[in-house]
C-alpha cells in the first residue's frame, strides 16, 4: 500500500512541478482590512511575531553522485496541503561528489518536515533502505543547528549496503509511564510507539541521523537528538517526554467576499490529529479528512469562530477550508496556497488568534457550483461526498445540504491547476463502493472543464451502487428460547480501515444496539511493512491510531454495548502467501514472537484502559505459528520446538495486563485439527465458521446440517475444554456457488464484485444458523461477522449492514436475550 501512493506521489511532484511554487510559513498581513474586533468575553491577546530568526544548516552525504544537469534540493513539505502538493524547495550546493548542504531561516520552536529530492527531468524521491519512499524527515527548531542527514538510496537507484537497528522507549518524565503512540523519524523512517513505549526502526545506513520524538496531537514537547547507527549494530535510546499544559486558542476569521452559501461549514484544517491531520498517505496525495476537521460557527457580524483546546508550545501549522487541505481552501491574491503557522505560546490559558481569508478563489476560472438530486431510497442520515479527479481521485468531501434530497457543493479552487477533470458522487466519504452507479469504481468520473465564466452543473442520481430501490428478503418469525443475560448476540466490524470510517462510528454503534446486540468486536490492525526483517507496527493512514480506537470503544459503552477488541494483521498478500514466502529461521521467529507479543500487549493494555470487557487473540493468520505449524501447501513451517510453552508465556502475561475475558479464534472447520493444547488458557473459544451447510438451499435442511456439525465436532470440544464456545458466523449475502468459493478476503471486501447478491440466502443461512443455535444451550453466544462501518451496501460481502439479514437479526437477538416476547 506504501508503495503505490508514494508512486502516485512522485508523479503528483511531477505533474505539479511547474505549477506550485513554495510558500512562505507566516500569518497573513493583509493591507485595506479592518481589525477584527475581539470576540467577548475574551480579551484578546497579542499574536507573537513569527520572523525567522534561526538559521538550519542542512548536510546530507549521497550514497552516489549526481548525474550531469541534476540538482539536489531540500524539499520542505506541507502535511495540510499535502505531502507532495505545496513543498518549498531550496537548492543545495555541493562540498564535494558526495556531500551537500543548504541553510534556511526557520521561527523557534517549528517542526520541519522535509526531504531531499533529485531535480532531472523529472524530480526523483528519496528511498529509504527497504527501497520504499520517504515520507518526510522532521528537525525541530529550538535555535541556530546543523542537521546530519545520510540518504540511502533514490527511487530509480536501489539501497545496497550495510544496515543498523534503532530501537528504544518513550516515557512521560513526570510519571515514568509509557506513552503510546508516539511519532518516531528517524533516517527518513518512521514509526509510532506501542503500549509499553517501545519502538525499533530497522535498516538505518551507518552514520548520524536527527531522531525526534512527536505527539501526533501535539500533547507531548518534541524531542530531538542525534542518534549514531553502526554496521549491523543495534543503537538504543531512551526517550523522557514533558506533557504540554493545554491553551483555549479561539480562532476568529473574517470571510473573503466571495463567500460561499451560509449553508457551506467553514473548517480549520491543520497538521495536529484534531485538525484533520491523519498523518497518512491518503488518495491523491492529501494527507487530511475533511470530516474529521473542527468546523467554524458563524457570529453574528459574519466572522466565523472555533475554540479548540491546543498544547502550549505545539507548532501548528493550519489554513481555513470549504473542503480539505487542498480542495477549496482559501489562497493569497497572487494564487498561492496559505499555510499560517502558530506556535501555541508558553504561559497563557487563552488565547485569541484573528485571521481574515484573502480569497476561497486561484486564479481566474470562475467557480462550479454542483448541485445533484439523489434517489428517495438514499439512507436517513447520510451524506453526499463529491471526490474530484485532477491526476488521479483525491479524498472525498461532504456536500451541503439543501433538503428533498438535493445537495450542492461550490468548487472555488484550485481552479488554476486544472483544465478539464473528473468528478463522481457517492455516500458518506465512501466513493469507489457507495457511488452513484454511472460513474461506480472502474468507470470513468463525470467530466468538467474550468472556465472563465460561472457554472451551475444540475446533476441526478438515479440509483446508488449497491443500493437497490427495493431489496428483497423474506423473514420467518419462531418462537425462540430466551438464554442468560450472559449470552453473546454480537456484531463484528468488517477488518479494514480508512481514516474516513471515524465519524460513523457512533451512528453505526446506534444501529448495532438498535438490532439488539449486546456485544460489538473491534478489529483493529498493525501492518506488516516488511518480512524480512520482521516489522510490525501500527500505520498511520492503514491502521486505526489508539486516540481512534479509544473514542470507538468510548461510543460503543455509551450505546451500552460490551466491546471485544479482535486484533487483525494488516498484511500485503492473502496470509497463506505470506507465510510462504517469509525467511522463518530462528533469528526470524525470535523477531516475530516478539513483535507478535508488542501485537497482543498493545491491544490488551488500550482493552484495559478502555473499559473493553473482552480480548479476542488469535484467528486464522497464525496457524503457522503454533506448536508442529503448518503452511497452506501442508509443509512444516518451522515453528520453534518451544511454540507451545511461548503461547502460554503469552497468555499468562496477558492476563496480567487485562483483567477480561480472553477467548482464542479459530477458524472451523479446518482450524479444529491443529488445535493446541494451550487454549485451555483461554476463558472462551471465538469459533470463525466457515463451514458449508450442504448443497439445498432449504433452511429446514440447512438447519439439519448445522446442528449435525454442532453435535459431532463442537459439542465434543465444548466437553473436553469445559469453556464457552462463541459462534461467529461470516455469511455473505451472495448466491449459493459464491456462498462456497468466496475467499475471506472476499468475505470482508466492501462492494465485492464476481458474485451474485442474493440477500434472501443470507436471511436463511443465519435463519438455519441460529434456529441450531436455539436447540443447542451449550452454545455460548452467536455473532455476526462482517459488518462495514461507514455505509449501508447490499452488495455480496458478509456485512449485514441495511440487508435483510439485520431484520433477521433484529428479530433473534432481543428474543435470545429475553426482551421481546
């Protein structure tokens, strides 16, 4: 995933090389405007001047000259705008073939994100040793300093050479407590902390490289120093970071005079993880969500307001939006894009920052208004998205409402960038699955031109992809055996992230309780960067941060829903090829046991200090890993002799971390057969069916072979473990040749495609599913696997979001609980 957007990435600097010139970070100063007049009751307070006063000397060491017309340039990088959209380059001069250096005026107390970039014919990124690109290197400014930098390789000369290892932990130095989910540069890497504060950076070249440690929220003071790597040795570090004492900052902003319709929200877009920072890379090289972006409320003198509560001594760097960082924010005359920098002073509780936007507007195309009617059948609740295509699709961005279901959106900028694009609508952010069904994923957008004179664009959608105007599904009521009130009826969210899915998460958990669950199971994932050797972490943009798995956790206990956390790998290939291809010699394992252990500890110590009642540990993905593991060919996979006694090393250490339920995943029925003895620590056993029900589609029959397996293969184990067994059942909503074949990556796919939807089937496969169910009270509890978050699709996955299936639930799970008659 890396690796194509930082593709699309390089070609973005290409393709906006001739076009984007470097901005300037500082507040605007614009000549003919009147102060603005404080907000009461707060008295306003004095914007320190932000002038350079600190000189940065930059020197890096080349690991091969530059060709003949090459330059080098220091590329200064803007997370707001985007990463490759806004950068502010200085060339470098040469001390010798190998060996460059610029300096640069920055304000003390700036972050500066940067990296160094190969100006030919076309400009040609940094890589890092594993040949993946960098995302930028960070030098914090506290006075005059030099900055030692060694690049590993470019995008078109791979790294070769000698590496060393970068590990440490972060703590607070008031508490000594560890500090999760810390930023870490380092030689052009990155990386965030885990639970226990631990980090390691793998494959650093010899030499000194500036390591900083940075609170994506800003809560924690940066902290920088050099950090000196050797040849196939390992460097540790010790980081004590200072908490920051918040600030009221109110923001106060007078609109420019082409002010959209007061119906459109005003956002503040910034580089903290508040301001819509996702500290990812996101489609076409934007590094921010729009709805994840604090939004403005209007005074009654037509200024526009927010009050955020900010660290004292955060750099934050911040424009102001009728869309993301990029889209439709505002600009300077001259059709630059604005970036204002802020260093939260030292010493206040309040402070009162006044802005005035010189213009929404770049260049001299005038604006596109769109306006688009959509289907009645469109979902109570949602959103339109609009997603433009200049060089490829960007993020998408919430329209404005205009009720009877009609929704319009101004397009101000940066109309000078474009000639003739594309454009495509869809629900709520989710555009390449929820989209309007003429321009669905592989087909092309609706086309636009920029133009001198005004347009209004009257558009309609006849139908949404995945959202027939009147599904079918047919339910059966039957008089249902009331359990305990400790019997599960849960749901489990679909595996998979994107930034964009946070914002429905309340909405979703509303939904969830509405069916009559009591128990909602989180999936959240780190991603596996590289095989060899073994890194595993938590990545920003791919995987859900711990400030968004705790606000999930937050709202699923205020529907008043038990939460299990389910940990999932984040992998590049299915799991059966990955394990086929990794190294797995004894250096290897000890590497993946422990990053395995970081894995687990992680999520158990968030389930502790989240209020989580349930730990959900291992799934299909580790089967190799087990004692006497096998791979998917039925080759040994060389697991240690030792496996059995480090799982339950695992667990009981665990146990100490969180005091919940610890149920293990296995999948049925083929994980049955390598079951190890370890799971007898286990409190419960959460069994992934995957088993077929036969061949008729007949729910009486399909009942009949259920509970057959029921009986024969999971009543036998209920007896010998004497431990709850959970059944968690994936069924898509597909025909029956589908039902079979389709993978579990299929299973979990948003608008997956290549089968049949049928959603009756799935009404009747969980109806067979949950009738054995009902006749078997040795069964412990009954969920749902599946469900996609952010929006109602009836497509042929597993989720039963808006399908006729949730009815079906609807109507069980109450009954199973006792609520209903």
């Amino acid at each position: 995933m890396r690796n194509r957007t930082f593709i699309t990435s390089s070609l973005l600097i290409a393709l906006l090389a001739l076009t984007l010139n470097g901005c300037t970070f500082s507040l605007l100063d614009i000549p003919g405007l009147s102060p603005a007049t404080p907000t009461s009751p707060y008295p306003p307070t004095p914007i320190p001047s932000l002038q350079p006063v600190a000189e940065i000397t930059f020197r890096v060491a080349l690991p091969l000259p530059l060709l003949p017309g090459e330059t080098l340039l220091l590329s200064v990088v803007d997370e707001v705008t985007g990463l490759s959209l806004n950068p502010s380059n200085y060339p470098m001069t040469a001390e010798d073939a190998l060996h460059y250096s610029v300096t640069v005026p920055f304000t003390p107390g700036s972050v500066v994100k940067y990296r160094y970039v190969r100006q030919a014919t076309l400009p040609i990124l940094e890589d890092d040793s594993a040949d993946q690109p960098v995302r930028y290197r960070m030098y914090y400014v506290t006075g005059p300093g030099v900055v030692e930098d060694v690049v590993a390789g470019w995008s078109d000369a791979p790294f070769a050479g000698p590496t060393g290892r970068l590990n440490g932990q972060v703590v607070d130095a008031a508490t000594g407590a560890a500090i999760p989910n810390i930023l870490i540069a380092a030689g052009g890497q990155q990386t965030l902390t885990d639970s226990t504060g631990a980090f390691y950076i793998e494959g650093l070249p010899p030499g000194t490289h500036n390591l900083v440690a940075y609170a994506l929220d800003g809560s924690y003071q940066t902290f920088q120093q050099g950090a000196r790597i050797e040849a196939n040795r390992r460097t540790p570090v010790s980081i004590s970071l200072t908490a920051a004492p918040m600030v009221n900052v109110i923001f106060t902003v007078i609109m420019p005079r082409e002010t959209a319709p007061a119906t459109a929200p005003v956002r503040l877009a910034g580089n903290l993880l508040q301001l819509g920072n996702t500290f990812g890379d996101l489609r076409g090289g934007v590094n921010t969500v729009a709805s994840r972006m604090p939004v403005l409320s209007p005074l009654p003198d037509g200024r526009y307001t927010v009050t955020l509560s900010l660290p004292a001594g955060a750099d934050i760097r911040y424009k102001y939006t009728l869309g993301d960082g990029f889209w439709n924010a505002e600009h300077r005359n001259n059709g630059g894009f604005v970036v204002r920098q802020l260093i939260i002073p030292q010493g206040q509780s309040t402070l009162l920052v006044e802005d005035a936007i010189e213009t929404w507007r770049a260049g001299n195309s005038a604006p596109i208004l769109f306006e688009v009617t959509v289907p009645a059948n469109t979902p109570v609740g949602d959103i339109v998205s609009i997603q433009f295509n200049p060089y490829g699709w960007t993020e998408p961005i919430p329209m404005w409402p205009m009720g009877n279901n009609r929704w319009r959106y101004q397009l101000f900028s940066p109309l000078n960038m474009l000639g003739t694009f594309e454009y495509r609508y869809c629900r709520n952010d989710q555009c390449g699955v929820a989209d309007d069904v003429q321009t669905s994923a592989g087909r092309h957008g609706r086309p636009v031109s920029t133009a001198l004179i005004a347009q209004n664009l009257q558009d309609s959608v006849s139908a949404w992809n995945w959202l027939p105007a009147n599904p079918n599904g047919q339910l059966v009521g039957v008089a249902v055996t009331p359990r305990s009130p400790d019997f599960w009826t849960g749901v489990e969210i679909q595996p998979g992230y994107h930034p964009s899915y946070q914002p429905w998460t309340s909405l979703a958990m509303q939904n969830i309780q509405g069916i009559g669950a009591n128990w909602v199971v989180l999936t959240p994932s780190w991603t596996v960067e590289r095989s060899a050797p073994f890194v595993f972490a938590p990545v920003p943009g791919s995987d859900p941060l711990w400030a968004d798995l705790l606000d999930s956790v937050g709202r699923a206990r205020a529907a008043n829903l038990n939460v299990a956390l389910f940990p999932q790998p984040n992998l590049p290939v299915p799991w059966p090829d990955w394990w086929q291809t990794t190294q797995r010699d004894g250096n290897w394992w000890e590497m993946w046991f422990n990053r395995y252990q970081a894995f687990v500890f992680y999520h158990a110590d968030l389930a502790s200090r989240s209020g989580a009642q349930a730990l959900i540990l291992g799934g299909d993905w580790v089967a190799p890993a087990l004692p006497g593991g096998l791979l998917a060919d039925g080759s040994p996979s060389g697991a240690p002799e030792d496996a059995e006694t480090r799982w339950r090393n695992l667990l009981t250490e665990t146990r100490r971390r969180f005091g919940g339920a610890i149920y293990w995943a296995v999948s049925y029925p083929d994980g049955l057969e390598t079951l190890p003895a370890f799971v007898s620590e286990a409190d419960g056993i959460y069994l992934l069916w995957y088993a077929p029900l036969g061949n008729s589609a007949a729910v009486a029959d399909m009942q009949a072979e259920a509970g057959r397996r029921m009986d024969n293969d999971l009543l036998p184990l209920q007896m010998a473990l004497r431990k709850p067994i959970i059944i968690a059942a994936a069924v898509p909503s597909a025909d029956g040749a589908a039902q079979a074949s389709l993978s579990e990556q299929a299973l979990f796919r948003p608008g997956v495609s290549g089968a049949r939807v049928n959603l009756q089937l799935q009404v009747d496969v969980y109806q067979a599913l949950l009738e054995a169910v009902d006749d078997r009270p040795w069964i412990a509890g009954f969920v749902s696997r599946g469900y996609y978050l952010p929006a109602i699709l009836q497509d042929a996955s597993a989720s039963i979001h808006g399908k006729p299936a949730a009815d079906l639930l609807w109507y069980w799970y109450p009954r199973l609980r006792g609520l209903a008659p």
